[in-house]
C-alpha cells in the first residue's frame, strides 16, 4: 500500500490522505503523510494532514511545532491553518491564544465555519455564555442540520437556564448525550410535563447508558415516588472508594510539588465557573501535557482505575457491565481560596469521576474542607423532598473515586491556604 502510494501523483495522494482522515485510520494516516510531506516537502496540505495525524493521536506538541512552521513559512497563511492552531491552543487548555488564532482565521474569511464554532466553544469556556452563543446562532444560520453545531449552541443555551430553546437544539442532534441533555432540559423546564419526561426516558433506555440519564431518572425516582428503572448504577454509594496514594506510595509530596510546578510553567487557562466559590479552575485536559510529574499521574490514575474495577466485579450494574472499551482521562485543576466551596455538581460527559487532593487545609471545624455526596444538586426542583447526602473525610494524597452519576460538593472551609484538587473523568471514546 505504501509503495503504490508513493507512486500516486500529488492531488491523487492528498485524496488519500483526506480519506484516511475521514475513515479515522490515524496511525496509518500518519505514517503516509510523513511519506508524502517526504516527498512535498513544502506543501501546505500535506503539512497540515500531518500536524492533524499528530493532535489525533496525541502528540499534540508536534502537532503545535508543525502547524507554527507552516504559518511562519507562508507568506499569506491561509485562515484553515489559523483554526486549525486555535483548536489545539484550545485542547490544551490555553483559550487566550486559541481566541487570537480563530480572530486572525476570520480576518482572512470571516465565514469560516471552523472559528465561527471556535469562537464560541473558546467564550463558553471562558464562562461568557452569551457571547458564545451569538457565535453559535451565526455557525447554526450556516448550518442548521450539523450536530455538533446544534449540540454547542443548546450547551451555552442550558447553561443560560433557557431550557425550552436548550432541548430543541439538543432534538437536532446525535451528538452523544444529546438526548440525555434533552432530557435534563425537559426535567427543568416549567413548561413540560411528567410524560414527556419519562417519553424520553423510555427512548433513552433503548440507548448506551450514560451517567447525566442516571443522574436525572435517581432524582425523579425520588421526588416522584417511582421505581429507577434505569440500569447505570442503582445504589451508587457503595460505589465510592477512597485510596491513600501517599499509604500505597503511589506518589509522595514531592510528585505533588512537581506536578503543580510542570501544571504552573505549562501557562494553561485558569477561569472562574459559576459552581465555584472563591475559587478556579484549569482550562483544557491537563493530560494533553507532556512532563514527567504529569505523565506519572497519569499512569497511577489508570492502575487506580483498574484496581476500583476489579473491586467491584462482581457487580450486574451496567456501570460496571458496561463499562467504555475505550476511554480517555480528561483532567483539571480546581483551587478554592478561603471560604471558598464548590456547588453540588455531577460531572454529565464522564463515566466514572474522581479527585486527588494535592493539597489540603488543616481543619478548624467538623467536615470543613470535605467532600459530600447527594442524589441531588443542579438546581433541581426537590418538591419539599429530602434527598440522600453522605460526607467522605479527605485528606492530602487522597484519591476518591465514584461514578460520574452521583452529585458531590465541597463544604466551606476557612484557612489562609489554597485547597488544590486534580479532578479527572474517565471519558467513553464513541
């Protein structure tokens, strides 16, 4: 194949290469773009090919070097490469420079399709709701039938409470989770009714499980008085574990300080989020990063997983059943300041959720500081209900891990010192 590749004349090859692409065969995509950037060493297509069959894979640093080349050797770089660079800036969680990359894309055509969304996934990021979804309108008036598109737009909607406009996008979508949100819109809205609540979740019991439809139908089952029939996880309480990775010697304080540091020098994006209290957060999946303290976590948190798997295999729940044969770890960073806490939340795109406590303020009163657990949070109506809560005592070196289904929140705490969490989500690659 390669050799009849190489005999192949230019634009016969890049449409090679764009079917490779397109079929998602990254690793043989990459080996024959590196073939044909051989052979056209300054051809602007097959140098992008190349940088995307790096970000695909993961060698997102290569990937940033390649795409900075072809921008400096051009003499009028053409907006794709500019949105291309923007969406990497993004994935590694720097969104300032990710937002000056899609505005030079637009300078040079202000309809490209790619930054339009760019700019709005950016400003969502950033926490500006609003102005994300004016992007989002302008990306939908282009294209009104794309998923991704309708999927975006409906996220800043939900996020702006605007429920009945949120579930109409999330309709136009087949997006993974788009019914889930759906249905967690349909479940706030004043205007919708119990049946189309549970109309929706018999079409969502014919789906793949997922932890925000868990999440939605325990609630429901609680504040209804009717049985959970969905099949994710039904007592998830007994799936939270805690592990000392300072007791096992998984990682030592020095591991930590290093880690904070390589985190710190990286330059990523911190934001402020509407559930956090005095406080912030990383932009971007901190695992993108490619520094020893970094790649070490990383590798403790995938034998902590197996070990929590194995824990539990004698469970039927489709948690466990069920679990993604494929995955990624999506991780940030959250700092709360004193008197600072993190609002009930539960963690809707993961699987399984868990945080590492990097660092940890003394206590000056019963449970400051810790971590509680809930069927209920986000707002939702509880009709005078009372829902189940239980507190996890946590300290420095601490990983505690649960199923992304469940609620959990931070309890106030006071003290001159940062309380610093590695939080992370296994994610279902689809």
């Amino acid at each position: 194949m390669i050799s009849n590749f190489e005999k192949l004349k230019k634009q016969e090859a890049i449409k090679v290469l764009s079917d490779l692409h397109n079929k998602g065969d990254f690793d043989f995509l990459l080996k024959l773009a590196k073939r044909f950037v051989e052979k056209y060493p300054g051809n602007v297509n097959g140098l992008n090919i190349l940088a995307i069959a790096n970000k695909r894979l993961g060698n997102f640093y290569k990937a940033k070097e390649i795409f900075e080349f072809i921008i400096k050797q051009s003499n009028k770089p053409q907006a794709f490469l500019f949105s291309n660079l923007a969406n990497l800036f993004f994935d590694l969680g720097k969104i300032d420079d990710s937002i000056v990359n899609h505005k030079k894309a637009l300078e040079i055509e202000p309809n490209n399709l790619n930054s339009i969304s760019g700019m709005g996934l950016s400003l969502s990021e950033k926490g500006n709701e609003e102005e994300a979804v004016k992007w989002f309108k302008k990306s939908y008036k282009i294209n009104p039938i794309d998923d991704g598109i309708n999927f975006n737009l409906a996220t800043s909607l939900r996020k702006l409470r605007k429920f009945d406009e949120a579930a109409f996008h999330y309709s136009k979508s087949k997006k993974r989770l788009s019914k889930s949100f759906q249905l967690e819109c349909i479940y706030q809205s004043s205007s919708k009714s119990t049946s189309d609540f549970y109309d929706l979740v018999d079409e969502l019991n014919a789906m793949p499980l997922d932890p925000l439809a868990a999440c939605l139908t325990k609630h429901a089952s609680i504040r209804y008085s009717k049985e959970d029939k969905y099949s994710f996880c039904s007592e998830p309480f007994k799936m939270i574990k805690k592990y000392s990775l300072f007791e096992d010697n998984s990682i030592d304080k020095n591991i930590i300080d290093d880690f904070l540091e390589e985190v710190e020098q990286s330059k990523i994006s911190m934001k402020h989020q509407s559930l956090l209290n005095r406080g912030i957060q990383s932009a971007g999946n901190l695992f993108l990063l490619e520094s020893p303290a970094i790649i070490k976590m990383k590798e403790v948190i995938h034998e902590k997983i197996k070990i929590y798997k194995d824990e539990f295999s004698e469970s039927d729940d489709g948690f466990l059943k069920k679990w993604p044969n494929e995955f990624i770890i999506h991780g940030w960073l959250v700092v709360i300041n004193d008197g600072g806490n993190l609002k009930p939340h539960m963690h809707k795109e993961g699987w399984l959720s868990s945080s590492i406590y990097l660092k940890r303020p003394n206590k000056k009163s019963d449970n400051d500081g810790d971590l509680m657990f809930s069927l209920h949070g986000a707002d939702y109506e509880t009709d005078g209900i009372s829902f189940p809560e239980k507190i996890y005592e946590i300290n420095e070196g601490d990983i505690v891990m649960f199923p992304s289904s469940l609620f959990h929140s931070t309890i106030p705490f006071k003290s001159n010192k940062k309380r610093i969490t590695l939080a992370f989500d296994v994610i279902p690659i689809n």
